[in-house]
C-alpha cells in the first residue's frame, strides 16, 4: 500500500483522478476497502444502498451533494448501478482522487438482478442487466487508466502517471473565466447563460460577477446548499433568496434596486418559473451544467434557451477541480456515452429507416450507442437512465434514418424508440378504470383506461412512442413524419394503436396532428418538471383502435367546456357542448363515488352532475370554485366529495345507483 500512497500523490501533482475497480465477493472486496482507507487518509464518501459509516449516501441522496467537493469515494455497484448517481458523485471528487467502484464477481454479474433497474424497467421485480454490464466490462478493459483489481489475483499498480505539475486556480478568473466575465460585466441588460460540464468553474465565475459588479445581485438557486462555491467566489455581496421567495417577492413588488439575478443550477427550475424570473430583473445569468446526472442540462438548453429571445449564451471548457484529458472524466463520458462529437456534424444525404433491437448493443453497439447520441443531443429529456432502460428493459424496439452513403459513411439522422404496452386483463384494466390498480409500466394503455371512459381501454395493445428525435440541422424535412409512417407500417398486427404522451407545445401537437394522430387527453395541470400539460394522442390501427380513439377523442370534445378553465393554454379541441348526463357520466360518477377515480378524471360528468341534478351539492360547487387546501385538506376534500356524489345517485335513480355501486365494488378485487 505504500505504492498507492505515492500513486495518489502523483495523481494529485498532476492534477489527475482514478477509477479502481474491485471485482470480489463481500468479504474480500470490505477487506480491501478497509486497507485502502487506512492507506488513504482524506474524506472518503459511500454510495451505497447499504448502510455503512458516517459519510454514506443512499444512491438516490447523491443529487444533494451537488456543489461540493470530496477527496475519495466509494461507489457500490453490487447492489445495482444506479448510474445517475454515479455520473453525479464523479463530479464531486477533487484533483487526486480515487473513485473505487465495488462490483459482484463479473462471471455472474450479468445473471444478476440489479435493483436500481426498479426505477427504469417498469418491472415490480428488479430484472438483469446484461448489457449494460458487458458494456461497463468493455469500457473498463478498453482503458489503461482503469485499474481493476480481481479477488484471488494480485494487485499491480501500473507506474504513476508523470506529466507536469497541476497548479490550482488561484482564486483570479482563469483565462476562460474572465472572457466571460469581461462580457457580462459590459451587459447592458438582458440574459445570459454559463453552460458547461462538471468543475469547469461555472459557479465560481457566477460568484466572481458578484464580488465585481458595482451594484446590487441576488442569487438563487433550487437548494442553498449548492450555492457553496458560489458564496465563496462572492464574497460579501452573496444574498441568496429561495425561489419560491423570489417569486411572491416579485408579485408583491418588493424587490427593488438589483441589478443582476444569478440563477444557478437553473435547470431544475421548471421552466414557467424560470420565464417569470427572467420578467423581473434587468440583467439575469442562468448557469447550468450540461451533462450528466439527469440529462436536464441539455434539455434545459434545447428547450428553454431557444425561447428566450435575444440570449447571450457562454461556455466554460477548461476543467478548473482537475486536469484536462483527466482519467476519470473520460471514464465516465465513456460508461454513459456523454461524449457528443458525433452529434456536432450534420449528418448530410438521403435517409433510409432501419430497424435496430437491443441485440445492437452485442452486435454493432457503436451503432446503436450514435443512435443514443442523437436522442440525448437532441431531445430534452434523455438521461442515463434511458441508457440503462434502453439497453436491458423489456418490449423495447427501436428505428433509426440513416443519413449518408452505405453502409460505412452512414450516420443517424433521426431516432424512434418504441415501447409495447397494454394487454391487461379485462379484470385488470377495469380496476385500472375505478382508481383500485396501478400496475407499474403500461404508461399511456393505464391513462387511458384511468383519466378516459373506457374501463377496458388497458386491454388493447399499443406501440408507444417513448422519443422520436431529428438531428436539429435535419429538421422539417420530413424525416420525423416518415419514423412514424414507419411504425405504423411495420406494427405487429395485433397491435390496435400506436400512442403518444408528449409535453404539450401546440408546435409538437403540430406534428402528431400532422402524423395522423388523434388528441385524447390533455392534463389539467402543468407537469413540475417540464413546465408543459401533459397530452395524449393515439394513431389506430386496428378497427378496436379506430373505436377507441374516436371515443376517447368524443370525450375529451363533451369535456372541454369544463376542462378550459382549468388550463391556461387554448384546448386543441372544439367543444361539442353536451350537458346532460348520459350512460358513461353514470357509470364514471359511480366509479368516482364508490371507487377511488380522481376528481381530475371526471371533471366533465361532475359538472353535468351539478347542471343536471336540481341539489345543493355544497362540496362539489366548493371544489370547482377553487377553494382546495393543502395535501391533508385535499384528501379530506375528495372524500367529502366523494360522499356527496354517491348520495347524489342513489337520489337521483336509487337502482341505478344500487346496482352500478356492486359492479364497481367487485372490482377491487383484482
Ligand atoms: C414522445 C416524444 O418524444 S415527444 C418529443 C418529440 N421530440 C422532440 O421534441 C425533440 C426535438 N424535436 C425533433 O426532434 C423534431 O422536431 C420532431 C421529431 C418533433 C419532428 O421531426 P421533423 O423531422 O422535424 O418533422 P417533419 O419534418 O417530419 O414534420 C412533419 C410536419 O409536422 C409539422 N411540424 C414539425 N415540426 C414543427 C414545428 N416545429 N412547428 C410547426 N409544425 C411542425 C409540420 O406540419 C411538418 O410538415 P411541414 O414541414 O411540411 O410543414
Ligand atoms: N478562478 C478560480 N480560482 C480558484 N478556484 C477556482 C476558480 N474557478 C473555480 N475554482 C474552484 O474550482 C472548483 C470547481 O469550480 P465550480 O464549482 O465553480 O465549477 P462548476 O463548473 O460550477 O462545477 P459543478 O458543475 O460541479 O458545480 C471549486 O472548488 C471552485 O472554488
């Protein structure tokens, strides 16, 4: 171990951080573990689902030690690879680092079920991940500065790297650093937004434009405690507010005087705050980092930057915590495919739509890695979760346009990614219909059987459309159209229809529309992280899809008088204006009072309920007046609620009521 001592002093000299690899049973890998830590004095962090020692962090906490720094770390995989959580704590670790990942023996790792898989397969039961373990096993042989130590072999260091001395910033603005910094404090007014990857002193620069800025800066942030570097490149002048503050300081005017808001971390604000913020300052700098543990950064760029008009946009390249080409960096870029050159050239010449099967990812992964390039480069909501579902989940398929000469000059133009869904059981779907089942998975197939009025809607199979993305120098060209005609083409037969659930822009809704799809359900209220409704639409295909489209597509027309003025955004739909209560409002208000269907699924028949029937409903008209208190008031609310409308049946047609309240009760047992 005295080896290691002097390894790691080589790598912080040069500036450089290492990944050790510990392949072994339990008892040999803690063995090790101990040995190393004794061997390695520094503040040392587990990652891991297993309780152990003081600095542990639950893989799901790591996202709370963003903005600060440690000097080891442990990262346990034998659980399951949770690599959100990796790419995440990989940023935290200072120049001459180790990062010792823990891993089963290999030979049985990818037999192995990984619990992280939980969180992305939409399977109850966590499944094996074949092909991200062959994929992380290729990327550890393929590099020399990976270390991998194997239970019952010796450990050999390789020789210290050598190179010249790494010298931390000094505390002035690096070069990068005070370009920038030169043109922000020469900003008239305006936006402007610091995009980078991890360490590259984007929040030091941001604390920097504080200490020099003559006037008065606030600073937010989603959490204070990120804003560490920040406050120390700042100085005094450092005043952070929260931003739920910020936004009831803005509405009651009382924030005056501030030249500059500082939005760090902005890309975890969801994006209509993040507009309102922008109305109510002279001068605002979003910061934001561009990969890594959620794939957020990137969207934030594609989709909130290209609203704003007239934005100064700045980037950071130089790793200011490390050294360039530093070890693990690369590493990480390597595992989790964050490395984008291929998606910076125009991927030039005809297309043609080929299909591709997680197989690829034996066969020909650099293939099918460019077509996971292509969706994280140019569709906002790609994060290395989707790397791991997109490898090892089941029902999976996916089609890509290739652009170029064959075979070898191709490269992907555009990426469709297509998820099998539905085929519950009448029984099944039915419980899915009064609120009593919530089966994981089946995300578009359970919605329409949950906010629509088909108790067997969950019945039907589907193709959902989990991404299509164009390469942005290839779009409006038809290329997104001709995906889905592919889709539609090549279905399986038994397929009734092929869905989509989208973030809704009336732009996007353009092309589903143009696409043949029909609209059957828009949100009632805007998603916390998009900052969009949530919509809907399905393309049929079978004569049990053609009929459930067009009723769920009747519906949402019967609804929409209702539903408007719950939305802040034109309803794409023309209202049919139907008052009266017919056979479906009865069995919907039966399934609301009796079983556990949200309010918000039944907005239009609860409203037909009030027009209808000559009562007092004294809940409901509550309800719909917007007088709804907090999670605990809620809750007693709908109950409430619920009440009032199941003794508004058996008023309004006692046998009716009667009889529907046994049906629907005979359905929790599914
Ligand atoms: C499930 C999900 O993935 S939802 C998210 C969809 N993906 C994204 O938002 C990622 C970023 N966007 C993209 O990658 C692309 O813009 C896509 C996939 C939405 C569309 O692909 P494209 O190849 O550009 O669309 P395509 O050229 O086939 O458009 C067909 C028609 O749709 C309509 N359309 C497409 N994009 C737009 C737009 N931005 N504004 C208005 N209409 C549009 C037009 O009518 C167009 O026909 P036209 O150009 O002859 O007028
Ligand atoms: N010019 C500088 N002089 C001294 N230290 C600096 C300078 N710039 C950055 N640093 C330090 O380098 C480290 C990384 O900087 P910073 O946290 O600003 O990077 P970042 O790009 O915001 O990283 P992350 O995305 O991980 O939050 C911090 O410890 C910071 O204090």
């Amino acid at each position: 171990m005295t080896n290691l001592s002097a390894f790691t002093a080589a790598l912080a000299r040069t500036g450089q951080r290492r990944v050790l690899v510990l392949e072994g049973d339990d008892a040999w890998t803690e063995t090790q573990l101990a040995r190393l830590s004794a061997a390695l004095p520094g503040d040392w962090l587990t990652v891991s689902e297993r309780p152990q020692g003081e600095q542990h962090f639950l893989p799901a906490a790591v996202r709370t030690l963003l903005g600060r720094e440690f000097t080891h770390a442990v990262f346990d995989a034998r659980d399951g690879f949770a690599a959100d959580a990796l790419a995440a704590l990989a940023g935290t670790l200072r120049a001459g680092s180790w990062l010792v990942l823990l891993t089963p023996p290999w030979q049985r790792w990818a037999a192995q079920p990984d619990n992280d898989s939980r969180r992305w397969s939409d399977r109850p039961e966590p499944i094996p991940t074949p092909h991200f373990v062959r994929h992380f096993i290729a990327c550890c042989l393929e590099d020399d500065a990976v270390l991998h130590w194997r239970q019952g072999e010796p450990f050999q260091l390789p020789t210290p790297p050598d190179g010249p001395a790494w010298c931390m910033a000094s505390g002035e603005p690096e070069r990068e650093q005070q370009q920038v910094l030169d043109a922000l404090l020469s900003l008239p007014r305006g936006t402007a937004v610091v995009t980078a990857p991890r360490g590259r002193g984007k929040s030091a620069l941001a604390g920097m434009l504080v200490r020099r800025w003559p006037g008065a800066v606030l600073v937010t942030a989603p959490a204070k405690a990120a804003t560490m570097v920040l406050a120390q490149h700042a100085g005094e002048g450092f005043q952070f507010i929260a931003p739920d503050a910020l936004v009831a300081a803005l509405q009651q005017n009382t924030l005056a005087g501030y030249d500059w808001l500082i939005i760090d971390e902005a890309a975890a604000i969801p994006g209509p705050l993040l507009r309102r913020l922008l109305a109510g300052f002279p001068r605002v700098l979003l910061v934001t980092t561009v990969q890594g543990y959620e794939g957020t950064g990137r969207g934030f760029m594609l989709k909130f930057c290209a609203s704003v008009p007239g934005l100064r946009t700045f980037s950071l390249e130089q790793p200011v915590r490390w050294a360039r080409y530093d070890a693990l960096e690369r590493f990480i870029a390597a595992l989790l495919l964050f490395d984008d050159d291929d998606f910076r050239l125009r991927p030039a010449g005809e297309c043609r739509i080929a299909p591709l099967t997680q197989r690829a990812w034996r066969d020909n992964p650099g293939h099918i890695a460019a077509l996971y390039r292509l969706l994280s480069g140019a569709h906002y909501r790609t994060s290395p979760l989707d790397l791991r579902r997109m490898m090892d989940a089941p029902g999976q398929r996916f089609a890509q346009a290739l652009a170029g000469e064959r075979p070898a000059g191709e490269r992907p133009a555009g990426a469709l990614w297509l998820v099998e869904e539905g085929g519950l059981s009448t029984a099944l779907s039915a419980a899915v219909w009064a609120g009593f089942r919530r089966p994981r998975g089946n995300l578009v197939a359970q919605s329409l059987a949950a906010h629509g009025g088909s108790p067997d809607a969950a019945t039907l199979r589907g193709l959902r459309i989990s991404r299509i993305a164009v390469h942005p120098a290839r779009q409006r060209e038809g290329i997104g159209a001709q995906l889905i005609a592919w889709a539609q083409a090549n279905a399986h037969p038994d397929c009734d229809y092929l869905s989509v659930s989208f973030g809704y822009t009336p732009e996007l809704w353009r092309f589903w529309q143009r696409c043949g799809f029909t609209l059957v359900r828009f949100g009632s209220h805007r998603e916390a992280s998009s900052g969009c409704y949530t919509a809907m639409a399905l393309l049929p295909l079978s004569a049990a899809g053609h009929a459930l489209a067009g009723h769920e597509h009747q519906r949402l027309r019967r609804d929409a008088t209702w539903l408007q003025p719950w939305i802040d955004e034109e309803l794409p739909v023309i209202p049919s204006h139907q008052a009266t209560l017919n056979d479906e409002d009865w069995r919907e208000l039966a399934g609301f009072a009796f079983a556990h269907r949200p309010p918000e699924a039944c907005i239009g028949s609860l409203n037909r309920l009030l027009l209808a029937a000559d009562l007092a409903l004294p809940a409901l008209r509550r309800w719909f007046s917007g007088q709804q208190q907090g999670e605990e008031g809620r809750k007693a609310q709908v109950k409430q609620l619920r009440q009032e409308v199941g003794l508004a049946l058996a008023s309004l047609d006692p046998e009716r009521g009667k009889a529907l309240q046994s049906n629907i009760a005979a359905l929790q047992f599914f």
